[in-house]
C-alpha cells in the first residue's frame, strides 16, 4: 500500500498541512520541524506526488543533474560542460528534461538533492563525482531513489556508475613514461576522497612496481583541489626536493597547468602528461600530452543507464566502462 502524506504527518506528529509546507518549503515552518518531517519521509520512503504519478500513468520527465562545483567552475573545467553535453544528447532524443545545480559542500548536495526528492521535481539524479563515504550516494540509497553516479562508487554492486578504467589509463601514462627512460616519475593527484584520484594513484604505483621500480613516496603529492594553484604549490615542492623527479604524470590538466608554470618559472621543462584533454592543453605552450577521457560519452551512458532503469527495461549491465585515448604533444614529444 503506498505511503500518503498522511502517514507521514502521523510518524512525524503534525498536520498533512505541515507535510505539504515542508515539501514546498515553505519559510514560516521551523528548522526543526523540518528535519523531523523529512526524517520521517526518509523513513517512510516516501516520494510526494508518487501515487499521483501513478494514477496518471506517466512521470515528471525530468532529471536532477547535481554539479560539485560553483556555477563558476562549471564554465572553465569543460569536463562538466562536455559530460552535460552527452547527458542532453541522449535525454533529449527521449523526451527527458533537465534540472541542474551547483553546489560548494558536500552537505549543500545532499540537502539539494533532498529538495528535488521532496519535490517530486526529478524522476532520477546523475551525479558527476565518487567520494569516498559518499553521502550523497548514501542518502540516495536510504530514500530508495533512482541515480547514477559518473565515477566508480566504493561500493557498486547495487548502484548504475559509469567511468573510465582510471587505473588502466594512469598505468598506462607511467608505463609510457618508463618507455621513454625515465625512472623517477613524479606524480600530482587531487583530492584523495575522490575515487578518481585513488584509483589514478593506484595505476601509478602498478606500473612502477610491475617494472621493478622502488615507489619513492616523497615523488606523490596529493593536493586539496584540481586547481591550477594546487598543481603549482606541489610542482615547486617536487621542484625543491632533495631528489627531484624527471618527469611529471599529472591527474588532471589543470594540476598539469600549474606544474608547467612552476617549471617556467624554475627554468626547467620536464616531461608531463595530464588528464581530460581539456581544449586549452593543444593550445598551451607547449602543448600538453593528456589523456582523453571522452566526457560526452561518459555522460551519455550515464544518463542512458539512469532512463532506461526508469523506464523499467531490463539491464544487462549496471556499470559502464568508457574508452580513453593517450594523444601526445610537445611535453613528451620531444623525448
């Protein structure tokens, strides 16, 4: 039997009216009773506008795109904008809309993506990022609400997750890096709470150990963002060690781009690649090896998993793992 406004209103001890204005939030109701509504919407797994859905036998046609960074970011890291760009593609061809928004925490997710389920605004959520403990993924699954997570989830089996094969295209950098006879690979990562960093990280230490190269610890930084800043900060570090290294693999291109500022203005130019083959890194100088990851397909398959899941059409699979391509340019050209 499904669950009513009413039910929720008795769990939480106050009027359906109550219920009605926390779902719409409304201003004049108090924190307070908020948290205990929505606590007892949580517990109950209940959707607004469900059993009205059903009776008409049709749905918002809407899906929630919940974007990690400020609406600034969004328009200089063109991964977001290329990953929507695929999420358009394939929604669009199937009559679906989208409803995005930016967010600085994690919490601010979390509570927008508690607006759109209250709401009844979205059939379904994409997510663009995998933490770990993640607690959108966590609130996600507690409230038994359809999603998609672009990155691999800690843990997978029960949750659709599209990405590249982060460990593969990080071994195979650094394996082609040692191809190129160096020996002391220094590498820049973002934050360790993302999967992606963690699993690039792990591609990294494979393919040295696979070619009986000692792991030399003081050659890993891991940074607190993918900023140009963060890429600077740690390059001038590795710069200023006692054993520099001799080439750079880079987890993403903007770390990349603040690497190649620090070694400008060192007066040095080691060997980098970098990751997402970001338009800017043909037109750099010199221009920047990188790893294509192919957002737009990321985001295309991502939102196709999630559509075809609402739909109620059989899965033959749960997770998507998209190709990435080495396309190398003057910073390891040359060696």
């Amino acid at each position: 039997m499904a669950v009513t406004i009413k039910d929720v209103a008795d769990r939480a001890g106050v009027s359906p009216s109550t219920v009605s204005r926390v779902i719409h939030n409304n201003p004049k109701i108090s924190e307070e009773t908020k948290k205990i509504v929505n606590k007892a919407m949580e517990d109950l797994k209940y959707h607004p506008n469900a059993v009205a859905r059903s009776l008409a036998n049709s749905s918002t046609q809407t899906i929630g795109l919940i974007l990690p960074n400020s609406s600034d970011d969004l328009f200089t890291r063109p991964f977001f904008i290329e990953a929507m760009r695929g999420i358009s593609i394939y929604a669009q061809n199937q009559k679906y809309n989208l409803m995005y928004c930016f967010s600085n925490s994690e919490e601010e997710e979390v509570g927008f993506i508690r607006n759109y389920i209250n709401s009844g605004w979205v059939d379904g959520i994409v997510l663009f990022t995998a933490r770990k403990e993640d607690k959108c993924i966590s609130y996600l699954r507690k409230r038994d609400f359809p999603f998609v997570v672009i990155g691999e989830p800690e843990e997978g089996d029960d949750i659709l997750w599209v990405d590249n094969d982060n460990v593969q295209s990080m071994y195979n950098v650094t394996s082609y890096l040692v191809e190129k006879g160096f020996r002391r690979i220094g590498l820049i990562t973002g934050p360790d709470q993302f999967a992606v960093t963690r699993n690039r990280r792990e591609g990294y230490l494979q393919a040295l150990k696979s070619r009986k190269i000692d792991i030399d610890e003081s050659l890993i930084r891991t940074g607190d963002s993918f900023s140009e800043e963060t890429g600077y900060r740690c390059m001038k570090e590795l710069i200023e060690s006692e054993n520099p290294p001799q080439a750079i693999a880079s987890a993403d291109d903007y770390l990349a781009f603040g690497a190649i500022s620090a070694m400008k203005e060192a007066g040095i130019l080691l060997p980098i690649v970098g990751f997402n083959n970001s338009p800017r890194a043909e037109f750099l100088s010199p221009a920047l090896s990188s790893v294509d990851i192919n957002p737009v397909l990321l985001g295309e398959n991502a939102v196709e998993l999630l559509i075809k899941s609402l739909q109620n059409k059989i899965l033959p699979f749960k997770n998507v793992i998209v190709g990435t391509r080495l396309i190398e340019r003057e910073t390891t050209s040359k060696y």
